[in-house]
C-alpha cells in the first residue's frame, strides 16, 4: 500500500499494519502497551493496528473510577472489563471496529502538540470514511463547547460528547478517540461503532434509575453508528480497509502487514497478567 504523493506535506514512511483475531479486552490493552514499549527500546516499529473484541469488553478510561460500572451487569452479560492505558471515559467495545496507532514522539505528523496531532490524525480518519461513503466531519472547539455547556456534567459514557477534532456525523459522535504519551512513544486508540444499540452501553454502568432513563434519551441524540451514515450494516475488514487507506493516504504511508514480534508477545503476556487482567490494578483508581 503505497501512498507516495509528491504533494504530501509528510515524508515517506514505512509502518506495520497489524490486523489482531478478536480477543478479550486486557489482552487487547496488553497489546497496544507492548508495542509502545517495544518502540521505545528501538525494537520495535510504528504501527497502525486494527482489532475487534471477544467477549465484549467495557473499557474505562486509565483514572475513571471503577465504581462508574456495575460489575453484575457487566458478568450476567457475560462481558468482561478492563482499564484502557488511554484516558477518556467507559466504552462498551462490542460490533465495533477499533484501531490504534503506536508512533515516535519526534515523527513530523504529530509534532506541534496533543490538539494539532489529534487534528492531523483525524484528518486520515475522516479520508477512510469518505473511502465508504461517510461525509463525516471534526468536532470544532466552538461547537464542542457549547454542547458541554448545554450537558452541565460529562457523565462516565465516552460517545455522550465528543472532543475537539474527534469525528461526528450530522452532529452526533462517531469515532472517538484517546491519547497517551509515554517514553517519548504516543499511542492513540480510537472506537468506531459499527451497528446495534449505542445505548447498550447503560445497562452495564452504575447509574440510579431516573439517570439510566435519562442517558437512554440523550445518548442516541448525541452518538450514532457507521451503519445509520451508511444505511446498511458494515463489515470490519471492509471498514479496516478504508480506514488504512485513508491514513496511508493522508499520512504518506506504505503500510505492510506483519505480526506481533517475540518481544512484543512477552511484553503482552506479563502486562495482562501485571495489568490489564489483574483486579488490583484495575480497580486502583
């Protein structure tokens, strides 16, 4: 997948594209934080990763307080959770398609700060869309404010209000996306809803009664999936592959598919057992 274009503001790169089996959500974690480490012991490589999750998994963000669930409603579901080392609030991770990019601090598509790579990034997400059909476009500063006016209080769900540059459709959220920066290594995670219930999400989070009935009307006026843009429902490769595409496109990449090194397998290995699936930590904050 080549996407040199002599007009591309960014050099040529080569990065790994890396397309994981489902799996359950700390080994999902476990993954992406393997490769950050491994990148910053130089051997590993930038990456953009696509992966689904098996069971389905609720995701809080790395200092959301594990309260905000209800761990019997997450288990009658036969769901598992776990803690994203990205912050945000808690995403239901289930008919989704969900990538992560792991690159350099120092790579020239994200230098200038935390805002101006969100707003780079998202532009090679939004190209993906366009490869579907999506005419999505950024959350804008001035209409992100004025929606957190009108809520008052952000509640735990990620997909009730989007960031800056996060992306939206006909005004509701999309695509939202979190960012981590460790050891000179960002890592940026982002959740794109495929079909089903968006509101599925507030069966399994500690609310009282008159708040559960209160996000089962708000939340779908402010979230939405990619199969109400599309009027059909998508499927993840399809939606993997436009997405890598519209990155490659906008970013200056040849993407090359190859799997998780040894390293990066052992590295994944202890941080689940250490992390992502131990109790303790997850319940930290």
């Amino acid at each position: 997948m080549n996407a040199y274009s002599p007009e591309n503001p960014y050099p040529p790169a080569t990065w790994r594209l890396l397309i994981t089996p489902p799996l359950d959500g700390a080994w999902n974690m476990a993954i992406d934080e393997a490769i950050l480490h491994a990148l910053a012991e130089d051997g590993g490589r930038p990456t953009l990763r696509f992966f689904q999750w098996q069971p389905p998994a609720l995701s809080l963000g790395y200092n959301q307080h594990w309260t905000e669930i209800d761990e019997d409603a997450v288990k009658r579901r036969g769901y598992t959770w776990t803690r994203r080392p990205t912050g945000g609030r808690a995403i239901l991770h289930i008919d989704e398609a969900t990538y992560s990019l792991i690159i350099p601090q120092n790579d020239p598509r994200i230098v200038g700060g935390i805002m101006e790579s969100y707003r780079v990034l998202s532009t090679g997400l939004l190209n993906g869309l366009a490869r579907l059909g999506v005419e999505a476009v950024q959350a804008d500063r001035e209409g992100t404010a004025a929606r957190r006016k009108a809520a008052q209080k952000l509640g735990p769900v990620c997909f009730d209000m989007p960031n800056r540059y996060e992306i939206t459709w006909q005004n509701k959220k999309l695509i939202g996306s979190a960012q981590l920066r460790r050891k000179k290594i960002v890592l940026q995670h982002g959740t794109l809803p495929l079909y089903g219930q968006i509101d599925r999400i507030i069966d399994v989070l500690a609310f009282s009664d008159e708040e559960r009935q209160q996000q089962r009307q708000l939340l779908p006026e402010r979230a939405t999936t990619l199969a109400t843009t599309l009027g059909r429902a998508p499927q993840f490769d399809e939606v993997a592959a436009a997405l890598a595409q519209g990155f490659a496109e906008t970013l200056n990449l040849t993407l090359i598919e190859a799997p998780l090194t040894a390293r990066e397998e052992a590295l994944a290995e202890q941080l689940r057992a250490v992390q992502y699936a131990n109790e303790d930590w997850l319940k930290r904050v």
